[in-house]
C-alpha cells in the first residue's frame, strides 16, 4: 500500500515539474523554440510572440496612454512614451477610459515575419 502511494505521488511530482518546462508556439508558419527569458513572448496555450499582436490604446483616468494587448486569456500592459521617454498624456480632448481599437479580438500582424 505504501509502496504504491509513493508512486501516485512521484508521478504527481514530475507531472507537475513537467508543466514547468520551457514552451514551445508557432511563430508565423515554422515551429519555433522560445527563449525562457524572452519578456516578448505570451506563453499561454496558443503561445506566439506579442510583436505579432496588434496593441490598442488604453487612456487612462489621468488622460495618459497605454499600450494594451488582450488575447482573451493573458492581457498586456505598459505605458506608451514620447520621444523624450516621458509618458503620453493628451489633454482634456481625449476622454478618461476610452479604448482605442478592439481589445477584445486577436489580431495577428500580417506584416510580422
């Protein structure tokens, strides 16, 4: 009995670390191998790279602008800059909380090779 407890369990365990491993995902027609630390890869269950999404623009209460990618599952944040490396912020002309584009679809970028 116990010998067989301690088989359910080791196979749990490396059932487990094997969900931990590195990720693979299509990008564009040829299967490739994500780098682990590549911050510019969505690692979901439809794993791509975000270069190949098409961000919308999120404006914030304050009147500043953000970046944002939603696949339906992860979503994707950060702040859209200036030349300067300041933050985007518009005046009273553009409304708190408006999105621009269609956040709720994916859009893959047909020009991303």
């Amino acid at each position: 009995m116990t010998k067989t407890v301690y088989t359910i369990g080791a196979l749990a365990l490396v059932s487990l670390l094997a969900a931990c491993s590195n990720s693979s995902g299509t990008g564009g027609t040829t299967l490739t191998r994500f780098d682990a630390n590549d911050p510019d890869v969505d690692r979901g269950i439809d794993a791509h790279r975000l270069s190949d999404m098409r961000a919308s623009i999120w404006i914030d209460p304050l009147g500043c602008q953000h970046w944002i990618i939603d696949d339906g599952v992860e979503g994707y944040l950060t702040n859209r800059l200036n030349y300067d490396g300041t933050p985007r912020c518009d005046g009273p002309d553009v409304r708190p909380g408006e999105v621009i584009q269609d956040i709720q679809r994916l859009r893959r970028n047909p020009n991303a090779g």
